[in-house]
C-alpha cells in the first residue's frame, strides 16, 4: 500500500491526510458540465410553449430541412462567422458532427479517402480533449502530440511535425479556451496553422471544435472569425468549425452548427444525408424562441460567467499558494477547466492520492492521445459543476496530494 509511505513522511501532511480521510469524501472533479444553477438559467425554453409548428412554410413536426431550419442555421452562421449557404444546424452534439465529418473524410474524403492512405495522421494540440482522441482511436488514425504554448500551438515544432512525417491529414483544434489548457489562439498563430498546413498539403483538413466559442469569463474578449482568416489564407475549403450550446443552455440537449468551406461542406452534407433524415427542428425551433441572435447569447452567457466566475477565482486563489517548483497553472479567460501542470512527473500519483480520499479528478494521461502524458505532469480540474464548498475541499485535497506525491519522490 503506497500510503505506507505517510508514516515517514511530514507529521502535519500525516494529519491534514488523516483529517480529510475521516471525512469520507465523495466529491467528483472530473466532469466539465454546467452546474443546476446553470441549467436554471434556460428554464424557460423548457415551460414556454412552442408559439407555431409551421415555421417559414413548412412544418416542423415532420421530416424535411436536412440542413436545420434556415433561422437557426443564420445564426449559426452569425455565431461561427460562416456563411449561411455554407453553414448547417445539426442535432444536439458538436461531437457528433465532428464525428461526422472525420467519418466523410475517412470514406470520401476531399479527393483522397484517409482509409486509402498509407498510416494517416492528425495533429492534436496538447494538452487536449479526450473524447476527440477517442474517435481518431476509432479510425485507427495516428495522433501527433503538438504542445500548446497559451496562446496556441508552438509552430516551430508544428512545422518540424510537418516535416517529419508523411500522410498528415489535419489538424484538429479548440481555438479558444482550449480544453482543457485555456489557449486562446493567436490570429497569427491560426495564420501560421493555415499557411504551413495548406504548403504541405491542398486536401489538408483543419477542423477547428470552437465549443467554447461564446464562453467567455471576461467582458469584450474577441473571438478571432477562423472561416475569414481561413479564406485569406486560401484554406477556406478544407476548414470546417463546429460549435454547440451545450453549455449555453442544457447539455447535450441544446443546438449544434456545423461550418465551413463549399467542398467540405457538401461532404458532411453527403455523409450526414446518409445517417439521418432531418435534424431535431422542434428543439430548433425552441431554441430561436429563447435565443435569437448574439446579443441575446452574449447576454445570457453573462449570467454563465456570473455564476462561473467565483468558482474560477477559488481555484486561483488555492492554486497561487503553490510554489512554483512545484507546478504552474493559468487561469482561464473562459471555458471550463483549469490545467494544472506538475514540475515533476507525479500528476498520475497526485490523481491517486486526492482518490483515495474520495476527491477524483480526470485521470492524469487523459488530455493527451492514447492517455499518454509524456511528461506526467498535466491535471485537468473542472470547476463547474460543483458547489463552492465542495470545490473549496476538493482544491485543499489537491493541495495536500500534491506535496504528498513530492514529498514522496524528493
Ligand atoms: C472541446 C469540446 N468539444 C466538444 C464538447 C462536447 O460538445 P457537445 O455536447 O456539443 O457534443 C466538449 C464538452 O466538454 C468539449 O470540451
């Protein structure tokens, strides 16, 4: 039992580890999800009736608009800075058109389908999403670890990735509050992924999953317009983003839009008219009735942040107090998580002791492909769905886990 290790260890951690014991804790870190208080905040769409079924002549009750109806895909376009034509609204999961689209590109693709390719590979900035991991798991397509620097990825060892290797068929990226290190990409970094992505290849695909696109924590953050800076870089037709509201009005029960190029955009057209007949337009419709346009999002998304906020802030401020021999972190300007970084390679060993006093974080691995952190350094905390004084305990578990796991190897 490694904890035989406490005994000769410092005699305050020893207590501090026996007080948290006996409180058999059971508190769950790990899941980035919108806290009650949250979903309260759209309730409405839920008790306000539906005020008609027939929407812009036809009916919504029934099969038809394959693409989502046309006032949910303008704002769609609105949200991600696309053009309507070229710009759809799906079911209730971003994840799912991006499973979607990797699908198209897998059978189809744009002129060559990834599953002809000799060993495709896809560049995924790390730290990052597991579950994007998972679907190229699902493909069987190798993932290329690119480190994210703040404010995007490190374009010297994106070109040096670019350069070492054949049959790199992308890059898939969270350009704004990254999950889970809270990148906000540069314009010229976005640029820099364009320009040297398209000179190694014309079919080269840049997906960009802008979840937290309209998540801010701040007020008058800019949200770089990926599809313009992609169409002045002469990448348009290989771009796609996608977005959703999961965590703007319920998750996994709100809206999702898919947009892009005309070439890639006709491609998840074909795939998806082979899945499903129409998008739910019902939950569509409830949705425009709630939230129209972006300023009513960019209000609402204050009350988010209004409710996020303190919780955000007690993580910084528990966090502050470590020194820095011990690890980094930043606090986000958005999004749901905060990326903690250990100086040693113990993050795996600060995970298993916070569990074994009923504190659980994402496991450590888990942001990067294959759930190999190279550095076992990187611990995703997700704030949100906890009340402020679980949190509070939860942070002083990590604290204590975190001199308990150094103390160990030092
Ligand atoms: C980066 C990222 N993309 C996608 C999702 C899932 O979004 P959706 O509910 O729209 O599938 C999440 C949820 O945590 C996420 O963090």
């Amino acid at each position: 039992m490694p904890f035989d290790l406490l005994k000769s260890m410092d005699s305050n951690l020893n207590k501090e580890f026996d007080y948290f014991k006996a409180l058999n804790l059971s508190i769950d870190v790990t899941r980035g999800k919108p806290h009650s208080d949250q979903l309260d905040l759209s309730q409405s769409l839920l008790d306000a009736p539906l005020k008609s079924w027939i929407v812009a002549g036809s009916d919504i009750r029934n099969y038809g608009d394959p693409l989502g109806i046309m006032e949910a895909r303008k704002l769609g376009a609105e949200i991600l800075d696309g053009k309507v034509e070229t710009t759809l609204a799906g079911e209730q999961s971003s994840l799912l058109l991006i499973y979607q689209i990797i699908t198209a590109l897998y059978l189809h693709g744009m002129d060559t389908p990834w599953r002809s390719l000799d060993k495709p590979k896809i560049i995924c900035p790390v730290p990052g999403f597991d579950r994007h991991f998972r679907i190229f798991e699902d493909f069987g397509i190798e993932m290329l670890n690119l480190p994210l620097e703040g404010d995007g990825p490190d374009i010297d060892a994106y070109k040096e990735l670019l350069n070492n290797h054949s049959n790199i068929v992308g890059i898939i990226a969270v350009p704004k509050h990254s999950n889970p290190s809270g990148d906000i990409y540069s314009i010229e970094k976005i640029q820099n992924i364009f320009e040297f992505g398209l000179a190694y290849s014309a079919d080269f695909c840049f997906l960009f999953d802008h979840a937290y696109i309209v998540h801010d924590l701040e007020e008058n953050m800019p949200t770089h317009p990926i599809l313009n800076i992609a169409k002045e870089s002469g990448a348009l037709e290989t771009t796609a983003v996608m977005t959703s509201f999961s965590k703007i009005t319920f998750g996994g029960a709100g809206l999702s839009f898919f947009s892009a190029g005309k070439r890639l955009f006709n491609l998840m057209v074909k795939q998806r008219a082979a899945m499903i007949i129409c998008p739910d337009k019902i939950n569509q419709q409830r949705h425009l009735q709630f939230l129209s346009n972006t300023n009513q999002i960019k209000e609402h998304m204050r009350l988010h942040a209004a409710i996020l906020k303190p919780k955000f802030l007690l993580v910084q401020e528990k966090l502050s107090v470590i020194p820095s021999e011990m690890g980094s972190f930043k606090i986000p300007k958005g999004g749901y998580f905060v990326s903690f970084n250990t100086k040693l390679p113990i993050a795996t060993r600060v995970v298993e002791i916070a569990n074994s006093l009923g504190v659980k974080f994402t496991p450590a691995g888990a942001t990067f492909p294959y759930g190999k952190d190279p550095g076992n350094s990187n611990i995703r905390i997700a704030p949100s769905f906890l009340n402020i004084q679980d949190l509070s305990v939860a942070m002083d578990v990590f604290l204590l886990s975190l001199k308990l796991a150094h103390q160990e190897v030092n």
